[in-house]
C-alpha cells in the first residue's frame, strides 16, 4: 500500500524571523498518528504558510490538517481551496478552540466552509488517528458511510454524524512527545519558540474561556519524568530562545508545580537556554504561587486574576473574583 501524506499545519501570519512557539500541538497529533500506522503514513508538518504553499506546489498531500484559531481561520481557507485545486480527492480536517462544540454549530460550521471535510472538537490525537484507520481501510467515496469516533462530518443527505471523543487516561503520556521523537527539531532549529505542555484541563468555569468548559474540567497529566526529559532534550540539542512557553490552562494548581519551576529555573542558571517562561498562572494566589513566583524571580512575572469588579458582570461569566 503507498503511504497516504500528511500535511499538518498550524498557521501564523508570518513576519520574517519566527516569533511564535513551536507547533506543539500539531506535533502530538503527528506523534500519536505515527505510533499509530507508522509506515503507512508520511506526515510532514508547517507553521509558515509560505512553506506550506511550497510543499503542496511541489506534491500535494492525500491529507490536510489545519489547527483552527480565529487568527488564522481565512488563512486556512484560502490553503484549502488552493490545495483542493489541485487534489481534487484531497480531505481536509480542522480542529481547535476556534470551533463552537454544541452539534447545531458544528453543522453550521461545516455547512458554512465546505472547504472542511471533517472537524474534531478537544484533544485531536486519538480522533486523527481513527480517521487515517478509516482512510488506510476503504475507498476514498465510502469513508463517510461510518461514524468515525471523535470526528464530525456531514453524511451525503446533508446530516451531521460525529460523536466525540474523550479519553478517562489521567496519565497522558500514552501520548507519544512531540520533543522527544524529534518532531519539533526543524522548529527549534529555525529558531521558533519551545512551547511545552506539563498537564491539560481546567478545573474552572468561566464562560468566557474555551477551558472553561466542563469536558476538559479534569486536569490529566504527563509524567514528571517526560516533562523533565522534554526540557533538557531542548536545553541540551538547542540553543538560546528568547522565551520558553508552558501551554498549562494554570500553572501552579498542582502541588509539584513547584519542583517544576525550581528545575525550569536550575536549567536556566546553569545554560542560560532562555531568557524568560511564559506561563497562565493558576487563578486562586496560594502559597504554591508564591512559592513558584519566588523560584522564577526574574523570569516571569506573577499576577492575581481579577476579570471584572463588577458584581453583575461576574454573576454572567460564572467567575468569582479570588480574595
């Protein structure tokens, strides 16, 4: 069988050297898809649309994935009518907290971007990796004729199918590191921004927030020992970055947030890899926050999450303000 390719694409409005993170997330999406089918797939992934366009004018991808933000939703469009062009057998995939996840707007969704083929709410890897099964397994004009667990898609008379999907694993390190497997070398080489990720979930529920939702309420995480491998894999194959990224909805909720932030600060006096961490602090200011923001100093700066002084206002959002 020839190995379907995969282009994954987490896009930005380029403007000359990177200034953004790496793409991480689409990096777990390709880890977890090759783990999964190894030789039956070729997955190459993009975050300078520029580079992207190169790629497909040169061969076009059987597949294309695009991660869905609001600042880069014309953006993702415009790739996919130009790729479809010339594929016309191409599928295209979106996914991303751009998406509203009730079933009456994803139909919306789709109907409205026909450019779309499928979309996947939450957490892609597993999803993806179910559609490529579906794809590696029938014909190109019966793939729509199953439900495909985790993704969205609208049948030949029009109705939405899709079911999603979301894993009970508490320990996400069944998850292949997008570091680890060398996924995010090219990026790091290029000079983009380390973005990592210690643990998913958010136990709030403001309204106004995409985490803020219930189904993403339990925090899960990956183990200590692959956080820790991830930073010094980084620290020890690359070279300085103006700034390291944590993707955690709230640094400092959990107890060995602590020690992560004393190794993160002991890599930085010993390499000097980096100059500050960007981080989403967690919302209530305990003594673990004070703790954390003492072992960073310098490289980041601690704040108390106030969203509004309105009563009203937050009574809307669900979201009390932290004593």
């Amino acid at each position: 069988m020839k190995k379907k390719l995969i282009y994954l694409a987490d896009l930005y409005h380029t403007s000359g050297t990177p200034s953004t993170p790496t793409p991480t997330n689409i990096g777990y999406v390709a880890a977890n898809c090759i783990k999964d089918h190894k030789d039956k797939v070729e997955i190459k992934l993009f975050k300078d649309p520029h580079k992207l366009l190169d790629a497909i004018d040169e061969r076009a991808p059987d597949i294309l994935g695009l991660s869905n933000y609001m600042w880069n939703e014309k953006l993702n469009i415009f790739i996919c009518q130009y790729t479809k062009k010339i594929n016309k057998n191409l599928i295209t995939v979106t996914g991303g907290p751009n998406l509203r996840t009730d079933n009456i707007s994803i139909n919306n969704f789709l109907k409205r971007f026909r450019e779309y083929d499928y979309c996947i709410l939450y957490a892609a890897e597993i999803p993806f990796s179910n559609l490529m099964s579906r794809i590696l397994k029938v014909e190109h004009s019966n793939i729509k004729e199953e439900l495909i667990e985790g993704c969205f898609f609208l049948d030949k008379n029009e109705n939405l199918v899709g079911k999603t999907y979301l894993s009970d694993e508490k320990n996400l390190d069944y998850i292949p590191s997008p570091f680890l497997t060398g996924l995010m070398d090219p990026f790091l080489e290029e000079g983009y921004y380390p973005l990592f990720e210690t643990n998913r979930g958010c136990p709030f529920s403001c309204t106004f927030c995409v985490w803020g939702i219930s189904v993403l309420h339990k925090i899960k995480t990956f183990s200590m020992e692959r956080v820790i491998s991830e930073f010094n894999y980084v620290v020890n194959n690359f070279g300085r970055a103006p700034h390291w990224f944590l993707a955690d909805a709230n640094f400092g909720i959990l107890p060995r947030d602590v020690e992560i932030s004393k190794i993160i600060r002991e890599l930085h006096d010993k390499t000097n890899a980096f100059d500050q961490i960007q981080i989403y602090w967690t919302k209530n200011v305990t003594p673990k926050v004070y703790e954390i923001s003492k072992n960073f100093g310098r490289l980041s700066q601690a704040y108390v999450a106030l969203q509004s002084l309105d009563p009203e206002v937050l009574k809307l959002i669900k979201r009390s303000n932290i004593s």
